[in-house]
C-alpha cells in the first residue's frame, strides 16, 4: 500500500491518472484478496470474492476503467457493514494499511477525473 500512499499524498497529473489509478487498484485489490483470505471463513471465501471482484476484474482498459474502480470502491464501503463472516474485519484491516474513507475518496475522484478525460469528445481535444 506505500505505492498507492504516496500517489494519493500528491495531485494527479492528467497524463499519469490512468497509470496510478491502475497502479493503487493492483495494490488494494492484493490487499483485499490477502486479507479476504486472512478473515472469510474458507466455505464462503471463493464465493464472496467471486461477487466481489465481479464487473471489476479483469480491469478494463479506456473509458470503462474509471467506472470498474468507482464499482470497486462502492464494494470495499459496502464491507463496512456485510454480514459476511469476517469482512467487517477485512474492512477494519483495510483501513489500518491505509485505504481510509479519505484515500478511498480521493482514488473515486480521480477515478471520476479519469472518466471525464477519456468521454471527452475528441472536438473538445482539437478545435
């Protein structure tokens, strides 16, 4: 989680968004699967990250990234209150190796910066 620490501590370039939107995803996903398996009972994990990861991985590329990781984001708050053996734990680790509400509301705005960069109407680009 330092890789995805240190690009949220800065702003984000335009020309770099993707790239470490890409970058704090593969490094929260990890982090997510790690302690997923770490918490959920071992009968109800496969199912759970199957649902969890579902419309996310694998990432798309262009336009429909942005949204994977806002649907991405959307799951990890939705931990906070699962009745899920054991993902209100995840949740809580989570939050302890950094993916906080503040960093998770900063990746969702430059998840959403992303997404007006790549609908941007091509005219927009060049007059």
């Amino acid at each position: 989680m330092e890789q995805a620490r240190a690009a949220l501590s800065g702003p984000a370039v335009a020309s770099d968004r993707l790239g470490l939107l890409v970058e704090i995803y593969r490094e929260s996903a990890g982090c997510v699967r790690q302690e997923l398996r770490r918490h959920v009972p071992a009968e109800r994990l496969a199912a759970y990250a199957a649902v969890f990861f579902r419309d996310v991985e694998p990432l798309p590329r262009g336009p429909g990234m942005a949204g994977a990781i806002e649907l991405f984001l959307a799951r990890l708050a939705g931990m906070a209150t699962s009745e899920t053996p054991g993902v209100r734990y995840v949740y809580a680790a989570l939050e302890r190796q950094g993916l906080t509400g503040h960093a998770r509301r900063r990746i969702a705005e430059m998840a959403r910066a992303a997404r007006l960069e790549t609908e941007r109407p091509a005219s927009d680009l060049f007059p």
